[in-house]
C-alpha cells in the first residue's frame, strides 16, 4: 500500500528467505487520534527459511533499525522491539510510526492502498483486514493487514483516487493546513525511501 505497504515493505526485507516459496506474513497497524500508528509485523518460517533470515538480518536488529530509519527520513520512527522465539521459528517485530496518515484539502484524513479494487474486509466499523501478494516483491509474501482506526474517526469509508485506486477517507477533528502539507510531503519521502530500501535489501539477500 502506497502509505501502508510502503512503510511496511521495509519489513518485508526482513525475508531474506524471500526465493523459498510462499510466505506469510501478518501486519498490525493500530492508527491513533493523530493520524500515527503502532506497526506490529510477524510472522513463522521453515528451518531452512529461518536460518537464512537470521543469517541476513535477524541476528543484527541494531543495523536493520539503521536501515529502516535511512529509508524513511521523513518519519520520525521510535520504540524498535524485535521479540524472536527459535523454537517456533518466528519472529515479531513492533514499532511506532509518526505521521503515517495524510490529509486533504478538504480536512480528510487519507490512507492510500495504491490497489485497485483491494481485498478489503470490514471486520468492524473501526477495523478492516486487506489481504495482498505484491508483485513487485516476486508473489511469494502473501501479507494480511488489519488496520484499526481510533475512537475519534468518524465517516469511515472506502473510496477512490484520481486514479482509480482504493484509499480509505475518513474526518476526525485535529486537522489542520499546516499538518496537510506536513503528511503529503512525508507520503512522498516515505514511498521514495521505501523503495530504495526494499531494493537495497534484495539485493544484499541475493
């Protein structure tokens, strides 16, 4: 997703076992009142998978964090905990991120999907679950997002982009110009970063 995916795309370089077949991963993001989110991603691999994973990165979260926040110089990004249990094979990595949302010139607050037609799913009226294999990332990483929307938004609803692609559109009170031009400058930097990242990160994985 253009604000989730690419902000979460950078977890994906986790997956330094990304050419071993189908991989799942789940993806939580909690939004707050002031359009950031607490981002927890986990997920469980294979022996041979996990093996691979902790050889690239696993076994060196200081320089993963490194990365992450190079790739993102427009989100302030704090609170990095990777948890990893060897005896299931997984791993769960959380943190916060500032400034995930935008919002329009109308005071909508905006999260891009950078889909057509997304999987989407209401599970509750404050809570969605999007399924997704990017192609850009092989198709191997089948990716289950659930985004959950504080208390304080209200008129959620899914619609389009001039482009014809999904985003969620919603109101809630604190928005103002100057944060407008603050979240669309940061979804730009945050899409180039992610980008570059993801790239960086193959590559060292190949």
């Amino acid at each position: 997703m253009k604000t989730l995916n690419n902000l979460l795309a950078i977890c994906t370089l986790l997956l330094a076992s990304i050419g071993y077949g189908q991989i799942q991963q789940k993806i939580d993001m909690k939004i707050d009142a002031v359009g950031d989110a607490k981002i927890t991603i986990s997920m469980t691999m294979n022996g041979q998978q996990w093996q691979t994973w902790l050889q690239s990165v696993g076994n060196n979260p200081a320089a993963l964090k490194r990365d992450i926040e190079r790739s993102m110089p427009a989100y302030f990004l704090d609170d990095f905990k990777l948890d990893k249990n060897d005896m299931e094979r997984s791993f769960t990595l959380s943190m916060n991120a500032y400034g995930v949302c935008k919002v329009d010139k109308r005071g909508n607050w905006i999260i891009d999907t950078d889909q057509k037609n997304a999987n989407l799913t209401e599970l509750t009226s404050h809570k969605y679950m999007l399924v997704s294999s990017p192609p850009e990332l092989g198709g191997t990483i089948q990716q289950t997002y659930t985004i959950e929307f504080p208390d304080e938004a209200k008129d959620i609803k899914v619609d389009k982009d001039a482009f014809g692609k999904s985003v969620f559109k919603f109101k809630m009170n604190n928005s103002t110009a100057d944060f407008n031009m603050l979240r669309w400058a940061g979804a730009l930097l945050l899409i180039v970063g992610g980008a570059w990242f993801t790239k960086n990160m193959l590559q060292k994985s190949s």
